[in-house]
C-alpha cells in the first residue's frame, strides 16, 4: 500500500461541507487505512473591516481539497461519489498524485498556520488613498510602498507645494 497525495475538483465555497462529508464516508466505510489525511489548506489573515482589526482563515486553494490516499476501485470509487466532488487533477480521466516537493511545501504551509497570522493590506503601488487619522487627516496621496511584514504603507502627500513622503500604519489610510 502506497500512500500518495491526490487534489480534487470541488465547488468554491464548499471545501469543509465535502471535507467533513468525506470523512464520515471514509469512515462508515472503514477505509480509514486507504484514506489517511484530507486537508481544506488555510492561513490566517489579519483584515481591517469597518474599522475593526480581525483574523479570519483564508483558503490557500479556493475549490479544491487535497487527500493522501492509497488509489485503489473501493477508494476511488467512494470519493467519487461523494457530494459535492467534481473529479480528480489529472490527465485523461486519471488521477495524478502530487509532486513531492509540491506536497512539503504545501504541508509547510498548513505547519505555518499556528504562527503570527499574515495581513490582509489592499494596498498597491500607485493606489490614490486619503489619510484617516493621524497628524497629515484628510489628506490625499498615492501609495509608493507596501509593507506587509511590518503593516505599514508608504504614502507621498503633497505639503506646501512639495511631494513628502511619510510611513503611516495600514489603518491609518483608506482607499479613494
């Protein structure tokens, strides 16, 4: 028996609800041996909505659940059948296991999920912002650097006729 990881086709939106449909299916059919692991990947995301700093978990891979199986008919078959699975990644109708490095470097990035959560800036070079709080409010001005490690965002303003460039925290500002 050889366990291999596998991606499957399924309706955005709907990765938990086949998830979990899939797990009570692998486990009434007591395959549990054939089908070890299915994984929805996530990563938390810090976001700022309606003035109010939140995490939420954000799908890495919107429609699509990743299984570490072994292919056989019976395991094939349940799978399939399953509500909610549109099919296999692969060519011709047959399935194709991941890559392996594919595989670390995805299981890296659900390993990664207990760290501090990622923000959420949406933000861009060249966006025009207004500035909400601070020292320079009201003021209008284009972005020129995002840093999300740090949640800042570089913004040029123009003070007495001349183009300043101030650090504001990714709060502080808002889309034009």
């Amino acid at each position: 028996m050889t366990l291999q990881w596998y991606v499957l086709r399924v309706a955005s939106g709907q990765e938990d609800r086949v998830r979990r449909g899939l797990e009570s299916r692998v486990k009434a059919k007591g395959l549990e041996t054939r089908v070890t692991r299915i994984l929805v990947p996530t990563e938390a995301v810090t976001e700022l909505k309606g003035g109010r700093k939140r995490t939420i978990k954000r799908k890495i891979y919107p429609g699509y659940v990743i299984v570490e199986m072994d292919l056989d008919d019976a395991s094939w078959f349940l799978i399939r059948e399953t509500p909610g699975v549109g099919d296999f990644i692969g060519s011709h109708g047959k399935p194709e296991p991941m890559a392996e490095q594919e595989v670390n470097k995805l299981l890296g990035q659900v390993g990664k999920e207990s760290e501090k959560p990622k923000l959420k800036i949406q933000f861009a070079k060249g966006d025009a912002v207004k500035i909400r709080e601070g020292p320079f409010e009201n003021y209008d001005g284009v972005v020129d650097e995002v840093d999300a490690n740090k949640g800042t965002v570089k913004v040029i303003i123009t003070v007495f006729n001349r183009p300043t460039l101030v650090e504001l925290n990714y709060w502080q500002v808002e889309a034009i």
